[in-house]
C-alpha cells in the first residue's frame, strides 16, 4: 500500500491545526522507502524527508556523508501531501517533523513557511540564488527539473511523436483515434506535485482548457506516481505521459530505449525541488550545512548525475530546451506566496471538481 | 541633539509612507478577492484570482494571511487563525500578530442584496512588515542623506560667511598695528557698512586723541617760550642786583624785580588757564549754556577781579535766552579775557552784549578805543600773537584762550569797527535750537 485514500490525506491536510487529536489516519501516515547513508548509529544524526526518489538522490547522499565523518543520514521517502501533512501537523505541535524537508510539491513548502514551520539559514552560497529560488531565507530551490512528456518510440511513430500540446491535442481529435485512453498524467488529488503542475497549466495558458477537454473526452487515465506512470509507457499500457518529471523520465529513459521524453514547445514549466529546515530542527546545523553542499559544485555534479539538475555547460540535452537558461518557453515556477492561491480551500474544490468532471473515468485506487 | 531629533522624523517619515504604499496593496489585493466572491445556488463561492496574490507577492520577502468570513463570522476559506474584525467601517486597518511576526491586516466589506442572499462578506488580507520596514530604512536613509547634506553646506556657509564678515576687522587690526606710534590720522579702508560705523568711532577716537596731543605739545611750546624770556630777565636783574653797591640803586632794582615777578605769575596763571580751558574744550561734556547768563557771571567776576575797578561795563543783554551747546566754564573765562583786554588796553565805556543771529549766537564786547590794527585780525587770535609785545604784564595770552575756546566751540573770533566808532570783538558760536527754556 503506497498511497492512502484522497478522504484520509484531506482529513490528515485540514484538522492539523486542530489539537492532536489521536484519528488513526493521522498516526498511519508512513514513508514510501527509507534508507541510511554514512555511519553506523552512534554519532551525529541527520534526518531528511523527501519527496525525491532515493535512487535520485543517492549520489548527493552519499557525498555528502562522505565529507562528514562519523555522520549517519537517515533519508525517509515520502508521498507529497503525506509529506505536508506530516510536517503541517508536527508545526502545529511546535516539533520539528524532520532535520531538513525537501518536497516537489513547492506550493505546500511555501504554505509551511508561510505559515512560520521553517527556521532561516543564510549563506554566501544561499545569498546567490536567485530571487525566485529563495524565498525569505527560508525555502531555496535545489534542483531544476522539467515537466515533461513521454512516449513510447515502439508504439508511436515517427511523424505522430508530439512536440507541443498542440500536437497532443491533435492526436486525440479524430474519432476513434489510436491514442483514446492510452494518455497517461497524474491524479491532482493524490499527487501534490500533480496538482501543482495542473494549478500552474491553468494559469499558463488558454491551452489547459482544450488539453483537459480532449484528455476527458478521449479517456486518458490519471494515475499516481512518476514511475508507475514512465514503467506504464515503457511496457505499452500508455502510450503518451504528460507532465512527468524530467529526472525521473531522463533517468529511465537512458536505460530504456522504449522510451523517448520530449520538453513541450510551447511552453515549459521549470520546478525547482524546495528544501527548508524546519523550527526547532535538532540538527540545524547539518542540515543547513547539506543545503550548502546541494548548492556548491560538488553537490551540484551530484545532482547532475542523476538529472536533478541539467548538466552544466551549453552541451546538454538541446531536445529539452536545457542549454538555454533564458528561453522564451521555460516557465520557471517562483517560490513565493503566489503559490498560495492553488492551496486556497474554495479554489482548490473548485480546481478539483471541474478535474474529476474532466476525468470521469480516472483509475479509481481505492 | 538636532540630529537625532531629525533622523527620528525622517524615520516616522519613512514608516508613514512605506505604510500608504504597502496599504495600497493590501487594499488592492483585498478588492480583487473580494470581487471574486459570488452566490451559486445560494452559497457563497470564493474563486481568489491569482492576480491577487501576485500583488502581494510584490512584498517579496512578506508572508501572507488571509480569510474570508461570511455574514454569520464562519470562515468560508482561508486560515482559521484569524479573527473577524468587528469594526463598522467597509475598509478597516489592524496589527495582529501571525506565527509569531506581527502582521498589517485589512478587512474589506462587501454586501449582498440578491434574492437567493443577503448578507455581508468579509475579506480579511495581512502581511508581515519585512518590505514596509525595509522601504521605511530606505526613505528615512534618503532623507537623512539629503538633511546631512543640507547640514553640512549650511555649516561651510556659515563659516563662510563669518570669515568674510570678520576679514575687515582683519584688516583694520593689520593697519592699526602696522602704523607709526604717531601717525594719529584717519584710518582710509574700504569697509561693508556694518564694520562702516567702527572705522567712523575709532576715527572720531582718533581725532580726538590728536586734538589733545597738539594742544599739549602746543601748550608746551608756548609755555617754554613765554617763560624762558621774563625768567631771563629776572636773572639778569638779579645778577645787576647782586653787583650794585649803591643802595638806592639796588632798592630800585628790586622794585623791578618784583614787578616782572607779579607778571611772570600772572603769566603762569593764564597758561594753566588756557591749559585747563583747552582739556575742558575736549574732555566736558556739552550742555545747553546760556550766553546771558555767561555775560553776566563774566561782569561780576571781572568786576571782583581787577583792582579799583571804577571803569563801568554796561551789559546789554536781549529778553529771550541765547542758547548755544557748550562749557559755561570755558566761555566764561573767554569773555573774562575780552573785558580784560577791553579794560587794559581800550577806552571806557565798555559794552557787553549777547544775540542770536540766525543760526549764529555771538557775546560781544566794545569799547571806543583803536582797539587791534585791522592787519592784525588775522593774527590775533593765534597762540603767540600779543600786540604790546612780550611784555610780561601784559599777559598776551588772552586772545588765544578766546581764539582756542571759539574752536572748541565749533565757532570763531571776530573782530569789527562798527560805524558808531570803537572797536568790536565778538565770540560766535552755533546757536542751539531753544527748544525749551532750561532757565528762565
């Protein structure tokens, strides 16, 4: 069992602030994988929850504890809302839920710091972000990813391969077309970083409205999880995904060559994983040290290693737009209190009605 | 002091205005919300447009806080740490305090009147204060800059301005020190009006200290020449006395000897007079003087003075006063010597008599004698000037004194042959505007 029931998450989102009640879905939120770097227990400790694979994020892990003897780093991977909620909940308790939280869904990050959940650390490395990756002090964007799309180069062919959500939109216009109920994205009520991506679609561009109109009327399926959705297109379920995460694809696809990813023409989305150390962090000290690292070049060649981050220098991936930090079509998502708005109460029921009005025939887990 | 006084204004100046600005927005971002609220199927809907948001954002480093309140104070959306405002107003400010940061809090009214609702809704927006503060800082930074500025030009120009007000003062200390112990004459500088008024005093100063020095050297001079003649005489005769053996001879010597004594005294007396005349010229200050009154005391101490005085003096004197400014003292002694003169060397009767003349007022002694040869006016009442010679008893000193007392006076000694006969001299001063009667 990866993921919980929508009703439960919701339940465990909007009664953090009340007071610690003992509900049972509260106390059964769990990590997806945990792991340990570094030494054995017994000295210094540094606790990290993380909505990032730990395949990903292994070789920063790892060089990370190399530099620190004596350092034991226990890394729990975490769905995005359970991840928030945790946190939201440990905030309201006045504990820290963790040494350091990094999250893709960078809305939720901005509400904890929002809501007064992180502590400031500043740097000469943090000092020379830029202004969209560090807000306050408090959350700075480590990683540069891309939403992207996905396809499988066995089952579609050359001239249908999509190179723009015009594209995609047109492969699912005919009657009876090929692609009807094989296009895969994300569940935005399960998935925080699915959600984000689809508020920020919205926003972006009149596209979203035919997007979402043809991705209804034709069937495709909203299912959960970066790699459940790239191991679907990989094995021929799906044939197309939307909006995934370019690490993820990228790393699948350079050892799958059913695989092909594609950075949309038209437009972009750029997301920046968010890192923040939370209030009342027992080590502070390490974690505001590993934010360092993540943003000096050795964590970055950590990073790039497994597509965190583009690889440095204009040889990159030119087919992902990569190369060119100032292109037109890249839409990078600040972190800063606009993100809000996707997480209002009334907004976000209104968001998901008109989805599951789009998705009538989503996968339903439960 | 003053500046601190100043940095505190520019601070207040500074928060007030960071205030307005970071008020707008929070207005601004209140309205959008507010605009976005509406009724489906009778329920109140809050569709927050991004744009409001954005608009907060502008604050970059401010964290947000938000709630919309329904008519009855349930929270519709938003954080359900915010209270409902209970202020009347449609637009109403508030600090509260959010997480820990005090926060600037707007609540904006909007009422409805549809048929499916009636009602008001609240939209409460707030902001910590991190870009207000910072933007206050800042305002104040650039206001205490320009003040700074301002200050410090005011301070040079002050300095400024001092130095170049004071520079003449400066100078007349340079030329003051640089003169000679004797050089008494005018200072010639070219001075603002305001150090004008200085030079002026220190020339009067000057002038002053001249006239005294050059009547003491005057006064030297003319003493060590009227003594040195009658006191070599006396020696003489006193030797003569010594070496006669006859005794009626030497009985008459002496006699001379006496003589020429008595005058050398009275000499003395008249060049301690001048002296005194002359200091008190200078040194008294001028008071409204009669001249009626001065005829008269100079009669009855003239009449008490000489010996057998059967010659009359006949005072002729107007009914109104005839005022002039001046000493008493040192006109009284200047009509003494006149009546003296007319006495010894001129014919009685004597006539004494005082008038205004326009802007001139003049005392005026006559007798019926020669009186001085006309060549000799000019002459008369300068120092060494006697017309019977250096004779001792005839004490030549006494028209100077007059001559000397008219200068002090600002006036002159003039002398006349009326058409009547005799001869006239007159003591003219300016007359003095009678503007009250002192002594009537």
């Amino acid at each position: 069992m990866r993921t919980l029931p929508a009703f439960l998450f919701r339940a465990a989102l909007f009664l953090t602030a009340l007071l610690a009640a003992p509900q049972a879905p509260a106390a059964e939120l769990v990590p997806e994988a945990t792991a340990v770097f570094g030494a054995p227990a017994g000295g210094e400790r540094l606790l990290i929850k993380s909505t990032t694979d730990v395949a990903a994020f292994r070789p920063a892990l790892e060089a990370f504890a190399g530099t620190v003897p004596g350092l034991r780093i226990d890394y729990e991977q975490w769905a995005s809302n359970d991840l928030y909620a945790v946190a939201a909940k440990a905030c309201a308790q006045a504990r820290p839920a963790a040494d350091l939280l990094v999250s893709s869904a960078v809305d939720l990050q901005v509400r904890l710091v929002n809501d007064g959940c992180a502590r400031p650390h500043r740097s000469a490395l943090t000092d020379r972000l830029p202004e969209d990756l560090n807000w306050r002090s408090e959350l700075f964007g480590v990683t540069r990813e891309l939403a992207v799309m996905v396809y499988n180069t066995r089952l579609v062919p050359p001239r249908e391969a999509p190179r723009s959500r015009f594209d995609l939109i047109d492969l699912l216009r005919p009657p009876g077309s090929n692609y009807a109920g094989r296009i895969a994205t994300y569940d935005i009520e399960q998935s925080g970083l699915g959600y984000l991506f689809a508020f920020v679609d919205a926003q972006q561009a009149t596209t979203f409205g035919a997007l979402s109109e043809a991705l209804g009327r034709s069937g495709a399926v909203a299912t959960c999880c970066s790699a459940e959705i790239i191991d679907g297109v990989a094995r021929g379920d799906y044939l197309i995904a939307y909006n995934v995460l370019s690490s993820y694809a990228l790393a699948r696809a350079e050892t799958d060559e059913r695989l092909a990813v594609v950075a949309p023409e038209d437009y972009t989305l750029v997301l920046s994983r968010a890192a923040l150390i939370p209030k009342g962090a027992e080590n502070a000290f390490r974690a505001a040290a590993f934010i360092d690292f993540l943003l000096s070049p050795p964590g970055r060649s950590a990073l790039q290693a497994t597509h965190l981050l583009p690889p440095s220098g204009a040889t990159g991936d030119a087919a992902l737009g990569l190369s060119d930090p100032d292109d037109a079509t890249l839409r990078p998502i600040a972190l800063s209190p606009s993100l809000l708005v996707g997480l209002d109460r009334h907004k976000r029921a209104q968001f998901i009605r008109l989805w599951r009005q789009t998705f009538p025939w989503r996968l339903d887990r439960d | 002091m003053s500046g601190l006084a100043v940095a505190f204004a520019a601070l207040a100046y500074g928060r007030q205005a960071a205030q307005q600005a970071y008020d707008r927005l929070l207005i601004g971002a209140a309205g959008q919300i507010a605009g976005a609220v509406s009724i489906r199927d009778g329920e109140v809907v809050v569709d927050i447009p991004a744009s409001a948001f954005d608009l907060l954002a502008l604050a970059r480093e401010d964290r947000v806080v938000y709630a919309v309140f329904g008519p009855d104070g349930t929270l519709l959306t938003g954080y359900d740490e915010l209270q409902r405002p209970e202020a009347a107003e449609d637009v109403a400010f508030a600090h509260a305090s959010f997480a820990g940061e005090p926060v600037r809090l707007v609540a904006l009214k909007r009422h409805f009147a549809e048929r499916a609702f009636r009602g008001t809704v609240t939209v409460v927006v707030g902001q910590t204060l991190r870009a207000r503060s910072e933007l206050a800082w800042d305002i104040a930074g650039s206001a205490l800059v320009v003040v700074a500025v301002a200050g410090l030009l005011m301070v040079a120009l002050v300095i400024f301005a001092i130095r170049s007000a004071l520079l003449p003062l400066r100078r007349i200390e340079n030329l003051l020190s640089s003169r000679e112990p004797q050089d008494l004459t005018p200072l010639r500088l070219a001075v603002p009006s305001e150090i004008g008024h200085l030079t002026a005093a220190i020339n009067r100063f000057m002038a002053r200290i001249d006239r005294q020095v050059t009547a003491t050297r005057g006064l030297i001079a003319d003493a060590s020449h009227q003594l040195r003649t009658p006191v070599t005489a006396l020696r003489a005769q006193a030797e003569l006395a010594a070496e006669e053996n006859d005794p009626e001879r030497q009985r008459a010597i002496v006699a001379r000897i006496h003589k020429r004594a008595v005058g050398l005294g009275r000499l003395t007396d008249q060049i301690l007079s001048h002296a005194m005349i002359i200091h008190r010229a200078e040194a008294v200050p001028r008071e409204s003087v009669d001249l009626r009154l001065v005829a008269m005391k100079a009669v009855e101490e003239t009449d008490a003075g000489v010996e057998g005085a059967g010659a009359p003096i006949r005072l002729d004197l107007p009914e109104e006063p005839v005022l002039c400014r001046g000493d008493e003292f040192s006109l009284v002694e200047a009509v003494k010597n006149l009546l003296n003169n007319a006495l010894k060397h001129g014919r009685p009767p004597v006539d004494l008599s005082a008038a205004n003349e326009g802007e001139r007022a003049l005392i005026t002694v006559r007798d019926t004698g020669e009186g001085l040869p006309p060549e000799d006016w000019q002459a008369a009442s300068r120092r060494f000037f006697d017309s019977a010679g250096a004779s001792p008893s005839q004490a030549g000193l006494g028209l100077a004194i007059v001559g000397a007392v008219a200068k002090a006076h600002g006036g002159s000694l003039k002398f006349a042959r009326p058409p009547e006969g005799g001869f006239a001299a007159s003591l003219v001063v300016p007359a003095a505007p009678a503007e009250k009667s002192e002594k009537a």
